[in-house]
C-alpha cells in the first residue's frame, strides 16, 4: 500500500498543475537526471528531456535548446526541482501549441479524465452527477444516509468523496459485486492509513471494470481535488449507463443488423458506437436524413433528439418541438417530452446547445435503458443461436484488455480480438512492458488503410515475441492480422506472464542468469503460509483444492496481519461459500494495493492463468513494500533466503521503475 504523504512543492499554483502520480513520476526522472552528472543546469535539459513524454516526442532537441535559451539566457544556472516543474510545464505547453489538440478515439472520454492541465470543472456535469448519486446511493445506504442527498450547488460531493466510501460504494452501483463491501472501512473516524485503504481499493477496483485511472493516485483522492474526483465519478457513471449496451445483455439489438456478418460487426463495437447505432437506426424510420455520429455537435440543434423521441414515445408528441426555430427553444421542449418519458436526468437545455459530449452521452444512454424502442420477440433467433459459447475466450480477453488499458498506452482498448489487429496497440503495450524494445522506425501509425502495414506490424510483434522467448510455433504476423482469436489469447497470456516475472526479477533480485519462473512463485506463497502456521500447501496453480479460496486468504493473513477478518470466512463448502470467499479474497488483495483482473469464477473454477496472476501480485505487493509498513510477517531478506532455494537468488534493494509496474 502506498504511503498516505505525498510530494509538496513550495508554490501552490505550481502544486495544482499536477496529480501526486505524476509528481513522484517527475521527482524520479529529476533525480535520475542529476545523479548523471552530480548537478543538473538549464544547459542541460534540451538533452536529458529527450526521454519525457510530450516534451520529448513533439520537440526535437535543437527546438528544446532554442526555447530555453529564449527563456533562461544564462544556461549555466542550477536547476532544483521546482524549477524542473516549471520547465517542463512550459516545454509541455509550447509542444502542444506546435502539434495542435490530438485526435482522439472512440473512448477519448474514458482517456480524458486523468488529464491535468485542464483543472476547471463543469458545473453542469457536477450537478449531473450528485443527481445520478443521489438517486442511486440514497436511501439504500445505512453509512452515506447522513450525508445524502448531496447538494449540488455546493462542492461537498468532493469532501465527502475524501473518505473513499462514496467511491467504492459508486463502483458497485456501476458493476455490483465487484467489490466485497465488507472490506471497505466504514468507521465514523477514519485514519490516515484506513482513508488511504479505501482510495487503494477504489483505484484497483476502479481500473477493472475500465476506468483509466493512469494519472490518479490515492492521495489526489484524499485532498479532494475536484478535476480528478469528478472525472473518476464520469467514467464510472459512463461505465453503469452503457453497461446494457451488448447483444448478451440486451438480445434485442439484434435487430439492428440484417445478417451474420453485421451481427459480428455489431459484436466488436464499442457501446458508444453502438448507441450511436441504435439511435441511427430509430432515426431512420421516423424519416431523419442525416446520420448523427457523435454525442455534440451533431445534436446540437436538438432536431435530432425531438425525432428520436417522437418514435420512442410518440403518446408525448408535441408538434412545436419541430416547428420551433430557436434551438434552445426545441431543447427545452424536447426535455420536457423525455421529463413525460421519465428520462429527464443528466443534462439541461443549455448544454444540449453546447453540444455536452458526457453529458448528451449519458441523456441518450438513460434514454436507452429506459425505453429502446426495439422487440421483445426477437425475430432473428437464428443469429442469435449461431453465435459461438466462448465464455472462457471472454473472461481472458476481458482480463487482458483490462491489463493492457491499465497500463496507459494512448490508445484505449474496447475488443481486445478487434483492436489488436494492425499490431500498433501490441507495439505500445510491449514497449511499455519492455520499454526500448520496439523499433518504432519500423513500425505504422494508425490509421491504417493499406493490409500490408498492418501486417508488417504484426510481424514485428512476433519477432519481439520470440525475442522475448514466446512460444510462438507456426505464428505469423498475419495471424494477428486476421483476427485468430486462440492466438491472440496465448500471445497475450505470455506476455502477460512476461511482465509479472520480470516485474519480481527487477524488485529484489540479482538472479545470475537464472529468471523467476512459475515454481519460485509457487514455493513462495507455500512458505509464506506455511510460516504462518498452516498446514495447507498449494500444490500447482491448478490445483482444484484453492476452490474454497482458503489458502489465499492464509496467504493474505501471512503477508498483513490485519488484512483478514477471520469472522467473515466461510467454510468453502458450497458454490456460494466458494464465491463469497473469491470475492473476499479479490477486494482484500485490492485493498492492499494489488492491481488484478481476475473474477471470483477464476478462483472458484481455479483458472490456472488467473491464479498464477492472483499469487505474483500478492508476492509482489510483499516484497515492493518495506516491512514497517505491514503489520507483521518475515523481512524481505527472510523472504530472499526462502526463495534461494528456487532461484538462487540474493535480495537487492533496488526497486523496479518499469513502465507496466504495479500492474501486474
């Protein structure tokens, strides 16, 4: 777990501009550049800042010198690190106006909320969102009873948020079940170390259901600070809104294609496309010509909207709604047709003309939960049967995706079998697993018109892959190209498996030519509980004993005394006992500070794949973290001369600094 202080720098304004994330990010790089040489100057850093991102990308270095030389003439002078700051700040804001505002993908709203430079928040969307709070947590929740209804006009949704509980609480409101609630820490009084808990257990819980949560840190959650708070609340609400949009949860959507093909288009879209879809589709036959393809200025006039609803629920009809010129005039109108409907939530008729992009998205989404307009006899049973039973296929690719998007690469994941067909978002994430690895002169940017790239792209992937000791028999680039599901999923899971033992590799050990394999991890958690006093051993990641879940609560126990409440434990007997301790043991590892993506059918079902995973993250967590900060348990060098007999290892101190770190 993290520790609850973070980094200050003198100047107030200067502390605003960036998350705690980031700060210990650009300490690090600081430090790291004035140990190179025993002092760090201005003169210095047109070179050193090569490496940083935005900075280094978009400028070349003979820009950066320019620059700087223009704003700091003396290029001798020592540089501290708030100086750094501002530097970079500067650097970062010339780059930007050189390159203009970036593209951005379908999924630019999941992306956009751990931006920092952007720390005015919308009044509007804060009011949204405390209505979508109060409506959902009120009245169901004996602790946040005595602090809702919140009030909007007030900034206590960002005072009550500092606890954490709102948070998580939120996220089960999005996703029920994922986080057990007991483990969250409801006390009247809270901590220090318990508020931190609950914002650990908020972020790991947080990014696997898909938020991005990059830039955010347990601390930025603490001070309240409004520009991350509400965007985090966004993506969770967006998360909850466009959860029905799926052919397994809504089978009626089925309509909206004609054939076998299209259903496997429909299938591969994100839910914002197909939202966008399914309004098309209605505003088709309600004799609407233009096609509407994005959430702002396309319903900006709010025609769109008066069609849509007239088709939904004609019984509402007004006919000044069409008729009215002024489109702020229809808008208002046509919230009052969708206020008949009982969907007037999210967004007034002021931002509709402003063209709202969250907030029109989540108007339309609420509209689509509530009246879709489309048959409960589903005509075309026979798409619907054909469609193959891939349930495990989905949970690895759900695990994968949500791994890959954890780890910050620029392009948001929505179908991991769809998205990782030009090869460039496997290029990215191996670059961020094994950074330096990718040969970026080689490699084709998207978008991507002609075949040939793509698969030039993937070939690269491959040739890293074997680089990397894949095993990658009879696997050519063009594979990925065409989608082959199986072997997407095996190279993912390998490099996954990759990431996590190079992650231990570099935490502790020197390994003399011998890595940490799948036996280390294993001999570990078994001498891990067996100090503990049990007797239960684990014999191999399948092993079909760990159903009860036991031994990775033993194994929590071992490596935070306190982590367990022993009182909550079931037997893991029955099916719903196994489950009930899966879920314990997922929100318990969470709350420690493991960033997993397994689900509780992984632990029950032993999902070899998964309980590898589970078991790495905690010995990892174990080990990055110095014994004064657990309560309890064996000292790292205790744990290095356990694991000596494995991997003929001695403990280091050194600590990994990878790109994919805490992600494992």
């Amino acid at each position: 777990m993290s520790s609850h202080w973070g980094i200050l720098v003198s100047d107030p304004w200067l502390q605003n501009q960036f998350t705690q994330v980031e700060l210990r990010s650009l300490k690090s790089q600081f430090v790291s550049m004035r140990r190179e040489n025993g002092r760090l100057t201005i003169g210095d850093l047109a070179s050193k800042m090569s490496r940083m991102k935005v900075v280094g990308e978009n400028l070349s270095e003979e820009e950066r010198a320019s620059y700087l030389n223009n704003l700091y003439p003396n290029t001798d002078d020592d540089v501290d690190f708030e100086l750094f700051l501002k530097v970079y700040l500067k650097l970062q804001t010339f780059a930007s106006s050189r390159t203009g505002s970036t593209a951005k993908n379908s999924s630019a709203f999941l992306k956009a909320a751990t931006t920092t430079l952007l720390h005015t928040i919308s009044e509007s969307e804060k009011a949204s969102y405390v209505a979508h709070i109060n409506n959902y947590l009120l009245g169901g929740d004996e602790f946040l009873k005595k602090y809702l209804p919140i009030d909007p006009s007030t900034n206590d949704l960002f005072e009550i948020a500092k606890d954490g509980v709102l948070l998580c609480k939120l996220i089960n409101v999005a996703v029920p079940g994922t986080i057990d609630e007991r483990t969250i820490n409801t006390k009247r009084l809270l901590n220090p170390w318990e508020r931190n808990e609950n914002h650990t257990l908020c972020l790991n819980s947080a990014k696997a259901i898909g938020c991005t949560v990059v830039n955010i840190g347990t601390q930025d959650l603490i001070e309240g600070r409004r520009h991350l708070v509400l965007g985090l609340i966004s993506q969770i609400i967006k998360i909850q809104l466009l959860a029905d949009l799926n052919l397994k949860k809504t089978p009626q959507l089925v309509e909206l294609v004609d054939d076998s093909k299209e259903m496997e288009e429909l299938m591969n879209l994100p839910p914002e496309k197909i939202l966008l879809r399914w309004m098309n589709f209605h505003l088709k036959k309600a004799g609407y010509k233009k096609i509407v393809t994005n959430f702002s200025s396309d319903v900006k006039d709010a025609e769109a909207y008066a069609h849509l609803l007239n088709v939904l629920a004609p019984e509402y009809t007004n006919p000044s709604t069409l008729a009215v010129k002024n489109p702020f005039e229809r808008a208002k109108l046509v919230l009052e047709h969708a206020d008949k409907m009982g969907c007037k939530r999210y967004l007034t008729a002021r931002d509709i003309v402003e063209g709202s992009p969250n907030l029109n998205l989540a108007f339309v989404a609420h509209i689509f939960q509530h009246r879709n307009g489309l048959s409960t006899q589903t005509r075309q049973n026979s798409l619907l049967e054909a469609l193959p039973d891939d349930t495990q296929d989905s949970r690895e690719e759900r695990a994968f995706r949500l791994w890959m998007n954890s780890l910050g690469i620029s392009t948001y994941i929505n179908n991991v079998f769809e998205d990782v067909r030009n090869g460039w978002v496997l290029l990215e994430t191996l670059d961020k697993v094994s950074p330096g690895i990718v040969n970026w002169k080689i490699a084709n940017k998207p978008p991507i018109k002609m075949p040939f790239k793509k698969v030039e792209n993937c070939n690269q992937v491959v040739k890293i892959g074997k680089q990397l000791k894949f095993s990658l028999v009879n696997i050519a680039g063009n594979d990925i190209v065409q989608g082959y599901k199986k072997l997407i999923l095996a190279y993912l899971w390998q490099l996954m498996r990759y990431n996590i033992l190079q992650l231990l590799k570099n935490l502790r050990f020197h390994s003399y030519g011998k890595e940490i394999t799948d036996a280390d991890i294993l001999q570990w958690a078994n001498i891990k509980v067996s100090s503990s006093g049990s007797q239960r051993q684990m014999g191999s990641f399948k092993d079909k004993s760990l159903s009860d879940g036991i031994f990775f609560l033993e194994l929590l126990s071992a490596v935070q005394t306190r982590a367990v409440n022993w009182g909550l434990v079931t037997k893991g007997v029955t099916d719903q006992e196994k489950k009930m301790n899966a879920t314990y043991i997922i929100s318990i590892a969470r709350k420690l500070g493991c960033s997993i993506f397994l689900l509780p059918e992984d632990i029950t079902e032993v999902n070899q794949k998964m309980i590898l995973t589970l078991t790495a993250s905690i010995m990892y967590w174990f080990l990055k973290h110095p014994n004064e900060e657990r309560a309890g348990g064996n000292s790292d060098s205790e744990t290095g001369s356990q694991l000596e007999t494995t991997s003929n290892s001695t403990v280091d101190d050194s600590a990994s600094d990878s790109s994919a770190e805490d992600n494992v």
